[in-house]
C-alpha cells in the first residue's frame, strides 16, 4: 500500500529520505553520489539561508515499509518578497520509475503548497542558493554529471510533465576542448585590449582569508551582470560562501580569473576541477577509503566546469570576457585539463550562448527547470 509521510529534518528522520537515490541508482555507473554528511548540513538548516528564509517540508512516499519517492516542498520567501506573490519550489524529487510512486508523493507537496497560498511552483531547483544545479536532466543521459550537475533517469521529466508540469526555462551544457580555444592568438592581443578599455586581470585567490572578498566581488558582478526577473535570483556573498567551501576540493586558483576597472570588479570566469571521477562508486559517506580515493582521482581529472562566466554590461562588448576565459583556459590547461564544460547557460541569455560558441562549445545536454500553475 502506497502513503506518505511528512519526515522531521533531524539526523535520524532524514535517513531514509538522503538514502532513496543511493537504491535507486545503485547500478547506474553515470549516478555521482551526493556527499551524505554535507547534503545532510543542508536539510538541516545549517548554514542555509534558503532554508532559514523559507518554510519547508519533507516527503517520502512508501510501499508498504519500503521508500518509493521523495520531494522537497516549500516557499522561497526571498524569492516572494522580490515578485510580489507567494512562490513555491519543489527540489530533490526522486522515484523509481512508477507513476503512482511519483503522484503519491507531488500531490502530499502540491497540497502543502496550495495551504500556503503558492500560486505559482518552480522546480525542481537546489536545496539552496547555488550556481551549480538547476532543474533536472533532459537531454544528454550517456554520461556522467559534471561538478555536482543534476542527474536523473529520462523518467524523472516525463514523470513531471505527465502531472502537469510545464517548461519554464531550459539551462544549457556545453562541451569546450580546450585545444579549440586560441589562446596563443588571444593572449598576445591582450596587453593592448586591457589599456585600450581600462582593466586588469587577476587570478581570483581561495585562501580562507581572502575569500570574503572573493565572494563579495563575484556576486557583485553576478548582480549586475544578469537581468532581474521573476524565478530566478542572485546569490550573495554568503551563498558564495557556502558554495567555496563545499566544493573546496576542486578550487584551484589557476582557472579562475576576475577583471576590474580600478577597484570595481567587472567580470568573471572560473573553472573548477570534476568532482565525479572521484566520487563515482562511492557511498557518499567521508571514509578514509573515499577520501584516498579522491586524493588520487581529483588531480588526474581532465575536465573542468564553468558555471560562472559574467562581464557587467558596461563592458560586455570591450573582449573583457574574451581575456578572461583566454586566461582561465590557460591556467586550465597548467593543471592538465583537455576539456571544459560550460554550464549552467540560461537559453534566454543570448550573449553567453554566443560567447561560450565562439569559443568552440557545443552544445551536448540540456536541463530544465518547469513550473505549475496552482
């Protein structure tokens, strides 16, 4: 018999509910399990502004005693403060692949939602402000996820449009070798393009004790750089923050480039080393065996991710960007790096399409968040 149950963000309450996918993709090799002991900080609250700005809640459907589905139900009041209505998200919805599982489990959130007067549901999104997930997989299912990337079985979106779902907006992955990045060309112009428009180029430093300003001068630049609209948000320092020191692994100096015009921050490309190689076949647990693991494996990966790429619109047509990602790719390339994946790009954000195609991306996967009208 199928129901469902409403799980208490405790330790021990939130068990079951962080182990369904470990069951449901335990044959998967493309699966890149979550870290358990991070992903659980998360849902607990600790050092998550989305949480301690929203209200949520949890649901784990069953069969019997056995755990079927999931999904993280709440309302982004940061969110609904800056669009004038009350919004409601869904995130870290599983299922294995039975409809009944998957309704059972939307319907107790999509109630909980309406109770609270949401008109409007996005998702599924992360359960945080993050650069790094948005939506779920819908195109692109041959390999693994890049840097804590979205994955899922294709079931997973036909679930979601079958309730009634709809497209709200695609996040594109496009796939960079490096070779196809002149940078020699690129680089030998670029004395003269930064004193002909007035910047510089640093590379952005991860030391613990300058990584204040690290985050304060890159969601500056974010802010700036995108277009303000309903569904979407800009993270701020201390989502930066968080983000820095979840993923510190596979920071690395030499692919992540700021530009500034005096002490103004304009513009920013980082790459951060995969974190998949090193965590593929694991149990998401912190053992020695998994940290030996990634020791050997994360200096050997050859891919990187670039999840931020962004120039203020004052400078967007002055290469600034185009120095940036040539020095970036450099640094890159230093560490033994042959390829780039260039994600998450909004498909409304023409310019970064464009600039991540002219530097030889093509486009190789495709993740979409959707939204339902209640």
């Amino acid at each position: 018999m199928i129901h469902v149950e409403i799980i208490q963000p405790t330790k021990k309450g939130l068990r079951p509910f962080i182990q369904l996918p470990f069951d449901i993709y335990q044959h998967d090799k493309n699966w890149a399990p979550p870290n358990r002991k991070d992903l659980l900080r998360t849902l607990t609250g600790k050092d998550n502004e989305f949480f301690s700005r929203g209200i949520q809640r949890y649901f784990l459907a069953y069969d019997d005693e056995t755990p079927v589905a999931r999904v993280l139900a709440g309302i982004d009041l940061r969110m609904s403060t800056r669009v004038g209505e009350t919004v409601g998200f869904i995130c870290l919805f599983e299922s294995f692949e039975n409809y009944e599982y998957a309704q059972a489990v939307l319907d107790a959130a999509i109630r909980f939602l309406r109770e609270h007067g949401v008109k409007q549901v996005y998702g599924p999104v992360a359960p945080r402000y993050d650069l790094l997930n948005r939506g779920v997989l819908v195109d692109g299912f041959d390999r693994p996820p890049v840097l804590q990337n979205a994955y899922n079985t294709p079931a997973i979106p036909q679930i979601l449009e079958k309730y009634g779902f709809q497209k709200w907006r695609d996040y594109l992955a496009y796939d960079i070798p490096v070779d196809t990045i002149p940078i020699d060309r690129i680089l030998s112009m670029a004395n003269r393009i930064r004193n002909r428009f007035g910047f510089r180029v640093e590379h952005v430093n991860f030391k613990r004790s300058n990584l204040i300003r690290v985050a304060q001068d890159i969601a500056a630049v974010i802010s700036e750089a995108t277009p303000d609209e309903p569904g979407s948000y800009m993270p701020t320092p201390e989502d930066l923050l968080q983000l820095f020191k979840r993923i510190k692994p596979w920071l690395r100096n030499e692919s992540a480039m700021m530009a500034y015009a005096g002490n103004k921050p304009i513009g920013v490309v980082i790459g951060f080393l995969d974190s998949s190689p090193s965590v593929i076949g694991t149990d998401g647990r912190n053992t020695p065996w998994n940290w030996l693991r990634r020791v050997i494996k994360t200096p050997r990966t050859k891919t990187a991710r670039c999840p931020a790429q962004y120039v203020i619109p004052e400078y967007q047509n002055k290469a600034v960007n185009t120095v940036l990602l040539a020095e970036a790719v450099k640094g890159a390339k230093s560490l033994g790096i042959t390829r780039i994946e260039g994600s998450l790009v909004d498909e409304t954000h023409i310019v970064s399409i464009n600039n991540t195609q002219s530097a030889g991306g093509k486009l190789y996967r495709r993740y979409r968040v959707y939204q339902l009208s209640l």
